[in-house]
C-alpha cells in the first residue's frame, strides 16, 4: 500500500510508463515537471506546441529534448484538441495542461463529438493530500470542479475516491461522508444526502469501501473525538477518503491543508476516459510531479 506520497514513484518505476500528452506545452513549469517525471521513470511523453519555444526552454534549462515525442501545432485551442485526438487515436494514456487556458483544456475535454467523455459521465476532481498531522494519506473531493453537487454527482464523487484508494492499494477505503455534523438532520441536505449514501453502501449499491455518513471532520480523521462521541464504525476516526458536500468546504480544507498544514498533494481530473492533470503555474514543481504520478498510476 502507498503511505507516502513519495511511495507513488517507488510503485510507478517498476510498471511499464505510461505516455502522457502535454497540451500546448510551451512554458518550462510544464516541461521541467515532465522532464523530471521521465526521469524518475515514471512516464514517457509527447508534447503538443510550438516546437521553436520547446526547444528554446528546454535550451535554456538544459533538458534533453530528445527524451519526448514533440508534435507541432502553435496555435493554443488547436494544440488542446490535438492532444485529446492524440489520446483517442490510442497514443496517449493521459492528459496533462500545459501553457493552454483551463476554459480551452476543458472545452477539448469536453467536446461532445472529439472529446474524452462518455455520455452521461461526470467529471471531477481527486485530491490525494500528505498531511504532517495525519497518520495516513487522504482522498478528498470535490474541492475544484462541481460546485454543489447533488445526490448523483456525489454518487459520482465517492466512486471516484474509491477508485483512486484502490490504485494506491487500499483494499477497501474509508469513506467518510462529510457534513456539519454526525447527527442526521433533516433540515440539513448535506446530512441527509451522507445518510443515502451510507445506506446505498449498506445495500451494495456502492461497492468496493466502507461508506459512513453523516460524519463531522473531527470524527471523520480523529480517534479521539470519535471515541468520545461514542462513534464505533469503521470510518470514524481513521477515514481515507473525505468526500464534502460542497466546493466551498472541500476547496477551504484543501487549502487550508497545504497553506497552514504545510501539507503536500496531488490531484487529477477524473470522468474523462483517461485521468487529466490541470495544474496550475502556481503549483509547485512536487505538486506537479505527484499530479502526474496519480494520473499514471490511474491510467489503464
């Protein structure tokens, strides 16, 4: 099982690497992360751009270029769908944002004739987060796509996070189903929708996890308070997965995580028919890099 989020490379270098397609990968943040991540032995890659700017980056940090595939296309909208073809042409197992906008990167993503989604598939986000004061790593989600997702995108969420737990060789994950608190309270949508979602878990209509819900984040990631509210479940206390009832709990506990926390993750966009990295400039060249180690230790 991976602990770390370091342990991602451990596992990745002894499996074949997947090829990753970088979308208009004309800035160095992109390219050094890569760089390193073919390095490490973890992927092989294509870059989709302006081969004048690869070339003149990679000259500028010293990296070989001749470790990745490059593919021509300088105009930014038109690079974007050249890597989700390159991917449905079966010569990429995953996606990664280069210098390309995250309106553009989407709309390549989601284009209902040459895009990467299935009919009816929801996308979202998976954040696997290292935290100094947690025993373990923690899926979260959704913290950056689905604003305030009902019953089914939830359905769709707590699927997502069990997944990526069994990628990281968790037999059955933890789940809990985060509210205000543990009680359920009808007037309250976020406790109601756990309580479904526990139940659906119970009846085997979610598979694969334990599945605990309403939970409240004390009782969720500590033993203790779990203890004294006198919660005995296989969640409480020891979650691996937190799914939150909206994007505003799920984003504040992200960043909170790693500005406060000091904590380090990685995340992928997951829903497409092959996991996606949106990184953004601000993100460190770690974060990036265990950003594409999720994403090929997901890829099929």
């Amino acid at each position: 099982m991976i602990n770390k989020l370091d342990d991602l490379f451990t596992v990745l270098k002894a499996r074949k690497p997947k090829r990753l397609i970088v979308a208009f990968a004309n800035d160095e943040h992109s390219i050094g992360a890569v760089s390193q991540a073919i390095d490490l032995g973890i992927v092989e890659a294509t870059l989709v751009g302006n081969r004048d700017l690869i070339e003149a980056v990679c000259t500028k940090e010293n990296i070989d270029i001749r470790k990745f595939e490059v593919v021509q296309e300088p105009d930014e909208m038109k690079a974007a769908m050249k890597s989700v073809a390159l991917i449905n042409e079966g010569k990429g197992n995953m996606l990664m944002k280069g210098l390309v906008s995250t309106d553009k990167y989407m709309k390549a993503i989601l284009d209902k004739e040459n895009g990467l989604m299935k009919p009816g598939a929801i996308l979202s986000h998976v954040t696997v987060m290292e935290s100094p004061n947690y025993h373990k790593l923690l899926i979260v989600g959704d913290v950056a796509i689905i604003p305030a997702p009902e019953i089914k995108e939830k359905i769709a969420i707590t699927n997502y996070l069990i997944n990526m737990g069994h990628a990281l060789g968790i037999e059955k994950p933890k789940v809990a189903i985060i509210a205000a608190t543990e009680q359920v309270m009808p007037k309250m949508q976020a406790c109601v929708d756990a309580a479904l979602l526990s139940k659906m878990a119970d009846r085997g209509q979610i598979n694969g996890a334990f599945v605990e819900g309403p939970l409240a984040l004390d009782v969720a990631i500590d033993k203790e308070s779990a203890e004294i509210k006198k919660l005995n479940n296989e969640v409480a206390g020891d979650a691996d997965c937190l799914v939150f009832p909206n994007i505003e709990s799920g984003n504040v506990f992200y960043k909170s995580n790693t500005k406060l926390a000091h904590g380090e993750q990685g995340a992928i966009v997951v829903g497409a028919s092959v996991p996606a990295v949106l990184s953004s400039r601000g993100d460190s060249i770690k974060t990036k890099l265990y950003s594409i180690a999720l994403a090929a230790i997901s890829a099929k």
